[in-house]
C-alpha cells in the first residue's frame, strides 16, 4: 500500500480523494494555485504545496511543478482526480518514468482510448457496436463533404482528442459543413494541441448511457453497472441518475459483459467508464474515458462500492475482491451538479465571495463539496461547486428527496444552478424517465436564451 498520495488537483474532487486515502491509512499531499490558497482540501490534507500562479498553465496544468511537490514530500503516487491531467498520457509516463505510481491506467492505455479514432476502431474489433462515420480523421472539406452526402444530414463533426463538448459541430447542410469543418479544426487545436476531425452520423434526442468498469492487474474485469447523463447543456453533463430509467436488468447484464469482454481485450487496469449513445433501442460506442469520472457518486451510493478507494487499491497492485454475481443494484440515486453559474443570463459564471452557505442533510443524502463561508470562488476553474446526491428505494422516492434537498441548499450571494437543477427534475417528463441529450433546450428557451 501507499504510504502517501498527492492529489493533483483541487475543489471537491480533492477532497473526496482525500478522504478515500485517509480510511485507508494513506497520508495526503495538496497541491494548489496562488488562487486556491484558501481552498479547503490544503485544510484537509496532512501536507500542501504551492504549485504556481492562479491560470490552470501555471498550476495544475504544469507537470514539472507537480512532479516537483511530489518529490519534495516524498509521495510515492500521484492521483490526478478528474479534468486538468487526468487523461494526459505524456504526465501518466512522466510519473512512471520518476518511479512515483500514476493512480490510473497506464500511459498506453490513456493514449488509446483518449485516441477517438483508434478507441473506436479498437472497440469495434472487441465487439462494440460503432455510430456510423468515419474510421479515421478527415484530411479535406471535399473528403468530409462526400461522407457527409453517403451517411445523409445531420451530421456531427467531432475532436479526434476532444472531450467536454469542445470541436464539435453538428452540421445539416453542406453549407454548414464547409463553415463548420476548419471552425472545429481551429477550436481543437487551440483545446487539444490536435487539430484532427472525424464525423459520425448525428443522432438526434438520443440518449447518454455510460458503463461503470474496474480491472485489476490479473485479469480481473467487473461492470458496476450504467448511469444515465443525458440531461447535458453544451455537452455538459448536468444531472445523472443509475440506473437509467430505459435499461432493464437484461439488456443491463448484456450490455455489462460486452463491455468487460471489450476492457479484457485491451489489457486495461483501473476504473474507468465506458460511454454509448443509445437510440432507438441501440447502443453505439462513441468513447473511453480512462479516469474517475464527476458522476460517480450515483453508482457508488447504488453499489454499496467506493470507487475511489477501488482505484487507489488496484494502483497498489491488490486484485478486486468482489466478484461480478456479488454485485447488486439496490434502488435508484440521481446526482445534480451544482455550479456557480446564472441560469437566467446564460448559465454564465457566477464567482465571488460566500457569505452564506447551508447544504441538506439527512437519510440517503449526499453532498459532495469544497465550499464554506467566507469562501471566494475563484474565476479561473470549471463553475462546479457541489453535488448533491439522493437515494432512494424506488426513482420515485429519490426525486422527492432530491426535492427536498435541492429547496434546503442555500449559497449567497453568488448565483447557482440549484434552482434550474429543481425545475427539471420536477418537470412530468423527467419524471417519467422521459429525456434526452437534447431534454433541457425548453427550459433554457424559458430562461430567455
């Protein structure tokens, strides 16, 4: 086992990474901006570092930097969390190269799956099922004008290293297309340093089902299950629920043993989530994602499994103790993510002091968070500031809780999602279980947008 884990990264991430350490006996390490220097997670942890300036490029964006708090404390492994380096193969080999243990998949395995040409190509020859397009990145507007014509409109072009919703465009023209194909070039290169596209065909109002998996290094490969994410804005993932309301327990382990059979035949070790498009009764693969994901709550209040706790034990080289027909799904949890954002003027960000702050408690109620009084949310990160998590027997009795706990969460004076996160689950076809990728177009139409 580790004797001490840094935790490159910051907010409520941080924090939950810290306290999955702390049960298992491992000292922590905190890194942070000269903009995070009154965060919680340095109160938290047993050790902080200063890594650099406020902007993301000179902290947590900066490998030396971290590299160099890590030797410093003598951490003998690194968590990178989720966003920020988590996904970044040249950090996974930097670490492995310094002999400190990167809590996450091997560099190889990060440069495969974060490859979205070569992830599909190498998911389909495990048996995926792949949304038609391309197989491989589009060079000229002509090449992506002529598969767009044999694949029929609409049409997505998307980042071969995107991610977050950044290089895509949906296209129904060839007018479009033309305009859109060098804007997405442009705006992944600047995102990803990778300015290569490749196009699917666009599904319209699917659904975003996501698989739960952890593999050890011995073979081992079980599946926690899936969650639905498809209330998404821009691409962002806003409220989560697992189960989904549309996958029945069948089609559930189905679809659980294809993924596993696809994890084992790459070789992969560690948690990981494996993500498809679901339309019209089908499943199509569309990406890996090869770390912790911010919606992993859902599954670990359904499971009765810590994720984090997992990770950590399959980095230390421990094999996964529970077997596949142990796991059980037991009632519903959803999770709404709360951002400091202005749902009425555009969900733009919402930083600032805290004056006040109350979050909800009570049976099968989770928050997940960094925030406190006095608290000056920094303008340079992602707006997320809490999660709030319910469970329930039924999906019924968890939306009622999530009710109640969204009316009782209060953070003054700085605008939040919270309310916008309560009128959506209080909507009948949410309640329903009655949504898609598209669901949240006729609230923000509401909104003024």
């Amino acid at each position: 086992m580790f004797s001490k884990v840094l935790v490159a990264n910051r907010g409520e991430i941080a924090i939950r990474i810290m306290r999955a350490c702390k049960e298992l006996g491992i000292a922590t390490v905190a890194v942070y901006s000269e903009g995070d220097k009154d965060s919680l997670h340095l109160e938290l942890a047993d050790e902080a570092v200063c890594i650099g300036k406020a902007p993301s490029q000179d902290s947590y964006l900066n490998i030396s930097s971290i590299i160099s708090a890590a030797e410093i404390t003598d951490s003998d492994a690194i968590h990178p969390g989720y966003g920020f380096l988590a996904e970044n193969p040249y950090f996974a080999e930097i670490c492995e190269s310094c002999g400190i243990k990167f809590i996450g998949p091997s560099s190889q395995s990060i440069r495969l799956m974060g490859d979205k040409v070569k992830a599909k190509e190498t998911m389909a020859k495990a048996g995926l099922p792949l949304v038609p397009g391309s197989r491989k990145a589009l060079k000229t507007k002509e090449e992506a004008l002529s598969l767009a014509n044999r694949l029929g409109y609409p049409v997505m072009l998307k980042a071969k290293a995107g991610g977050g919703g950044k290089g895509m465009r949906i296209c129904h023209s060839d007018v479009r297309l033309i305009s859109a194909f060098m804007t997405a070039q442009s705006e992944a290169e600047v995102a990803f340093g990778d300015s290569e596209i490749y196009m699917e065909k666009f599904l319209e109002k699917p659904r975003h089902i996501e698989i739960q998996i952890a593999a050890d290094n011995y073979g081992n490969v079980i599946h926690l299950g899936e969650r639905d994410c498809s209330i998404q804005r821009r691409h962002q993932k806003l409220i989560e629920e697992a189960p989904s309301p549309v996958v029945d327990s069948k089609t559930r382990r189905k679809l659980g043993e294809l993924v596993v059979k696809a994890i084992k035949s790459i070789d992969y070790t560690s948690v990981g989530t494996v993500e498809f498009i679901f339309f019209e009764n089908n499943f199509y693969f569309i990406e890996m994602n090869t770390r912790i994901q911010v919606e992993h709550p859902v599954t670990e209040e359904l499971t009765g499994i810590d994720l984090v706790k997992l990770q950590i034990l399959i980095a230390a080289g421990e094999k996964i103790k529970i077997k596949q027909e142990e796991i059980n799904f037991s009632g519903v949890a959803l999770e709404c993510r709360i951002n400091a954002e202005d749902p009425e003027k555009d969900f733009i960000p919402s930083p600032g002091r805290i004056d006040f702050c109350y979050f909800p408690g009570g049976k099968d109620i989770r928050v997940d968070t960094h925030l406190y009084a006095g608290y000056v949310i920094p303008p340079y990160y992602d707006s997320l500031i809490a999660k709030i998590i319910s469970k329930g027997k039924t999906r019924e009795e968890a939306l009622r809780k999530m009710d109640r706990a969204l009316s009782e969460t209060i953070v003054e004076p700085v605008k939040t999602t919270t309310s916008f996160c309560r009128q959506v689950i209080n909507d009948p076809d949410f309640k329903r279980g009655i949504y898609h990728t598209d669901f949240l177009k006729k609230f923000i139409h509401k909104e003024g947008e």
